[in-house]
C-alpha cells in the first residue's frame, strides 16, 4: 500500500571515534549531495563510538538544510525528560530539524552493566510506552505540572518545555509482534533496517501496524515507513540492492508503491556510495511521482449495500490478430452479497491491487512510446531493450504475484515472485475461489512467455532477422494479453481481499 508520504532519503553514519573529523565530514556531504537526513546509532556503553546527541548537536551546527535523528536512541541508559529536553533544545537551536529515532534498548546485559536497570524485553517495551507518553508531555506547552504514574517512570509535577520548534516525530525500532502493535498505536513511523527485516517480511508486519493503528482510531497512513538499507552497488543483481543505480530505483520504487516505504536510509560510511545514493533518490522520486500520477482515477464513493472498488473494465478493441488467453474459459469466483457492507479498512487490499494495475498500465505505455521512438530512429535498439527489460521484468514480477507483492510475498527485480502465500490462502479460505486462483497462475506463465517474445522481437530487430512491425505485433500482444488479465484479476478479487482480508 503506498501512503502518499513525501519521499526522504538519508544516511546511516557509524559514528566511530577513532576519526571524528571524517564522520561530520560525511554527514556535510549527505547534505551537499542533496540528501534529507542523518542518522547515528546510539550505543553509550560502546567507548569506540561517539555520544550519539553530542555527535547529532555538532552535525547540526555544522550543516544548514539536512534534519538529524538518532537511530534510535537507547530509551533505557536516557531518561525520558532529559532526552525529551534533549531533542527539544537540538530542535530549537537547529531550527526544527531533529527528529528522535527510539527503542527500547536491545542489549539488556550492556545496558545493566553500564549502571541501567536490568529489565526483560517485556518490561523495556512497558517502559518505551511510559517514556512516549512522558516525552510527549514535555513537548506540550499547556497542562500544568506534568503527572504521569508508571511501573517503570513516575513523574510526579515535572515541569513543561521546551516546546520543540516543529513537531518532533518518534520513529520506533520494532520487529516483534508486540513492539510492532506499539508503533501502531503510538508512533509517528516506523524504523526497521533490511538486514533485520528483508523486503520479504515487510509485508506482515506493516499489517499489525495497521491494524493496531485502526484498533486505537488511528489511521494507519500516519505512520511513517522508515527502512535503513544494507546494499552493494557492484553487485550483480543477486538480490535486494545488489546491482548498478537502475535496479536500486526499481526496487525501492516498488517498496514505496507497494509497502508503503517513504524514508530510506542508507547504511554506509563510503562517499562514492552516499553519491550513488543520491542518483538514487533522484531516479525512485521521479518514478512514484509518474506512478502516483497515473493512478489518480475516479473511483466510486462506498455506499452501505455496495461494493465500493471499481474494477478496470478490459479495453473493448483488441491490437493484436493473436489470442493467446481463451476468455471464455475464465472461471468465476462467488457471487456476492450486495446487501454487505464494507469498512474502508477492508476496502484498501482491493483498492491497492487496482492502484498497482494502474502503474502497471502506464508503463505499458511507456513500452509502447520506445517502441515508437525506435522507429523514428530517436533512440537505439539496444537502448530501448534496456529499458523495456527492466519494466518488464518489473511488471512480470507484479503480475505473477500480483498484489502478492504487498500483502504476500515481495521479491527482488530480477527474480521471479512465488506466489507461496495469498493464493494458497484464498483457497483455504473460500474454496469456490480455486479454480479463480488456479485460472490466474496459468495465465501467469502465458504472460511470462508474452514478456520474452517482447525481449525475442528486439534481438531480432537488433540482428536484422525481425522488423519493427515484427516488434509492434509483440507489443500488440502484450497489451491485450496483460490488460485483460489485469482486469478479470480485479474483477474476480477485489471483493474477496475485502471479505476474506490477507494473510
């Protein structure tokens, strides 16, 4: 699900001692590169990394634009009205340009041993609530003598202030279950790194987000989606951010689109990556910013008694003399109940896939369009291959799982996604939806071999076996054979996401 945040990206410095100098000196070259953010780790039982708030107060004075946040702070060794009056006076002094990454303090041995209470992981987590709420008392103005009882930190008349100069955002570390639901309930985002928590979980745990934000009436869209990445930019397309710039857009375009990601942070204390990170950003803001133009559509209001998703009728004129997809074998899945209603929560699966068909749709336009500036001689072949690889090889990855990419199971550009979860589960869940399911995997495998011919009509325009009509016709093909799929897709899912939710 994408939640329209604004994109930020930003670095994951170490904050190693040893050279102090060159540590501020890559966090002015986060800024001077166009970046939005640095962040430090903050361990203060490790002597051979600086003080994380010292380190964040000389950044800060020493660059104009970038904000600073920790990542994340160590709740239990900083007690929360001092951190509170920490973050606001950084806050101040910068000109609102801190925001406090926190967690509950991992390392519970290192934390006893350095004169921090000895408490268990459930017992930490209780005290990040009480801390939160604390936290958000001293940054209140108005209220009177702060009283706050608590199994862990009692405040008993503390005084307010300082105000922050902007609202300061706490962005938590969460990975289980329970610290997850926290950040649902709680916080403003949410801060996970990808050697902790791969593309491929993402999934299941922005859903108890969600739904621990919609327990406590919050809209989920107001947790921002934080993600530190681990990658290689000389990698050879092995897997998630293993590869040249061009696969970094894919992916992590894919990851805003699809999960919801807005705020990437990169972990490397390389100069030449923290420049390739920029490109980066450059190159994922220009394709949600196309995507999330393309999918503004009308839809219809949702009314008790109706179903309010609207699928996306088939194009009713065919390009291509073949047909590869017997339409009129299409099985349908149950009818349903017009007298239902549904939540607008419930709504969003279904809404999702059709936002995701959407971009899958213009790009397939921009397929069409190279085809075309090959012909006018405006672009190359090879040129033109390299670009419609990657979208296709983008596209085959989202329609072979289709919304499986969000809710199921999302996998790396260049390899090809399982559907392991969501199909399986639709069929447990209403088995008059299998023969749906076992319909939609089949005309996957006909939409994969329709992607190739694509790739074997450029290589025979290249070689001078084919032609550009050889390539339109393949094209041709393509469009009816994906756009139909997509809509009998819809069609025949959207109400079940909704009625049966995902996994």
């Amino acid at each position: 699900m994408d939640y329209g945040h604004e994109l930020v990206f930003g670095t994951f410095l170490t904050p190693a001692v040893d050279d102090p100098a060159r540590v501020v000196a890559l966090a002015q070259l986060t800024e001077q590169v166009g970046l939005d953010l640095v962040t430090f780790q903050d361990h203060p039982y490790q002597p051979r990394l600086m003080d994380a708030w010292t380190l964040l107060s000389v950044v800060a004075a020493q660059t104009q634009r970038v904000k600073v946040a920790t990542n994340v702070a160590n709740l239990p060794l900083r007690h929360p009205v001092v951190l509170a009056r920490s973050v606001a006076t950084l806050d101040l002094i910068s000109g609102g340009r801190v925001e406090l990454g926190l967690g509950a303090g991992g390392f519970l041995d290192a934390v006893a041993a350095n004169a921090g209470p000895r408490l268990t992981a459930g017992q930490s987590i209780t005290a990040l609530e009480e801390a939160i709420a604390i936290m958000r008392e001293v940054w209140t103005p108005e209220g009177g003598g702060i009283r706050l009882p608590g199994k862990h930190y009692t405040v008993a008349g503390a005084k307010r202030g300082p105000q922050p100069a902007h609202d300061v955002e706490i962005w938590l570390g969460a990975y289980k279950p329970r610290m997850l639901a926290v950040t649902g309930r709680l916080a403003d985002g949410w801060l996970p790194s990808s050697a902790y928590a791969g593309p491929d979980e993402l999934a299941a745990m922005n859903k108890i987000i969600d739904e621990a934000a919609v327990e406590a009436g919050r809209d989920p869209a107001s947790v921002r989606r934080l993600y530190n990445l681990s990658g290689r930019f000389d990698g050879r397309g092995g897997g998630f951010l293993q590869g040249p710039k061009e696969l970094w857009v894919d992916q992590l375009a894919e990851l805003t689109l699809g999960e919801g990601m807005s705020t990437y942070i990169l972990g490397s204390d390389n100069p030449d990556d923290i420049r390739r990170f920029a490109e980066v950003a450059s190159g994922v803001r220009e394709a949600v910013s196309a995507a999330r133009a393309g999918a503004v559509v009308e839809r219809a209001p949702v009314v008790e008694g109706g179903f309010g998703v609207v699928p996306t009728p088939a194009p009713a004129v065919r390009r291509s003399a073949v047909q590869v997809l017997d339409e009129s074998e299409r099985p349908t899945g149950p009818a349903s109940d017009p007298e239902r209603t549904y939540t607008p929560y419930q709504l969003q699966s279904g809404q999702h896939l059709i936002d995701v068909h959407d971009h899958l749709r213009a790009e397939l336009e921009q397929i069409r369009d190279l085809v075309e500036q090959v012909a006018a001689g405006s672009i190359g072949v090879g040129q033109a291959r390299s670009h419609i690889n990657t979208m296709t090889m983008r596209q085959n990855n989202w329609t072979l799982g289709t919304y499986c990419e969000s809710y199921c199971r999302l996998v790396t550009t260049h390899h090809t996604l399982e559907d392991t979860s969501l199909f399986p589960h639709l069929r447990r869940a209403d088995p008059a939806l299998a023969p749906v399911v076992d319909r939609l995997e089949e005309e996957h495998r006909i939409i994969h071999d329709v992607l190739e011919g694509v790739d074997k009509a450029l290589v025979a325009l290249v070689d001078g076996s084919g032609s550009i009509d050889g390539l339109r016709a393949a094209v041709d093909l393509l469009d009816d054979t994906l756009l139909s799929h997509l809509s009998y897709e819809e069609r025949e899912l959207v109400e079940p996401l909704a009625r049966l939710g995902v996994i």
